[in-house]
C-alpha cells in the first residue's frame, strides 16, 4: 500500500511540474520575423535572395552562397525606383521605410533580383511583383 501511495505521489509531482513546462516558451526561444514575399535567383544552387515585409516596407536582399557573384535588386512602381547589391557570402543589405524607401500602401511594385561579375553583368534574373 505504501509503495502505491509513493508511486501515486510521484505521478502527480511529475504532472504538476510538466504542466508548466509544456505550456510557456522557454526563454531562449527567438521569434523569427515573418516575410511576404521571397524570390532567388535563377541559377541551379541560388546564390541570391530578397525577402520582403510589407509591415514597414523591409526589402532583405542577401548574398547567400559563396561562389563570387554580386547579388543585385531592381525594385520599381508608383513612381519610385531603387537599385541595389551585396556581394559576400552571408551578408545582407536591408532598405525600408525607417531608412528612406517608403512604398505605397497598396501598391505593387516590380521586383528583379540578378547575379553580376566581372564579365557576367546580368545573370539568373529572377523577378515578382510584391505588394506593398
């Protein structure tokens, strides 16, 4: 009989603790940012990619493989036109509304994401339409 009581005490020990550990997040738990819209060259292993959240107009344009090709980006609509690159295997450049590249609400806006080299000025063009 005591050893049911024991075994009975422990199951309900080891409940009440899961419970809290089951229900809240723990806290190293990173929030990954949400993104619209994504678009990569137009090679066979992309080498670039952009990224776009309408919420604050973020347009993420990173250089992701190391093969020695610049990433560039043509964003144009409504009047506006931005142009952009980043070269470097992991790096990132990021143009949004904090920082000057406001997008119409609304609006949709013509995307063209490229690789460039010496002696390669326009390669695996890729393009969308996002909305901002």
């Amino acid at each position: 009989m005591k050893f049911r009581r024991t075994l009975s005490a422990f199951a309900v020990a080891v409940a009440a603790a899961g419970v809290p550990l089951l229900g809240a997040p723990t806290a190293g738990a990173a929030t990954t940012a949400t993104w619209d819209n994504q678009l990569h060259t137009n090679d066979g292993d992309p080498g670039g990619r952009v990224r776009f959240r309408a919420n604050g107009d973020v347009m993420e344009l990173c250089d992701i493989e190391a093969d020695g090709w610049k990433v560039n980006l043509e964003v144009s609509g409504y009047h506006y036109y931005d142009a952009f690159s980043v070269g470097g295997n992991g790096n990132c450049v990021t143009h949004s509304a904090s920082n000057g590249h406001d997008l119409t609400e609304g609006a949709g806006y013509s995307i063209k994401i490229y690789l460039s080299k010496s002696g390669h000025p326009y390669e695996y063009e890729d393009s969308a339409v996002f909305w901002a």
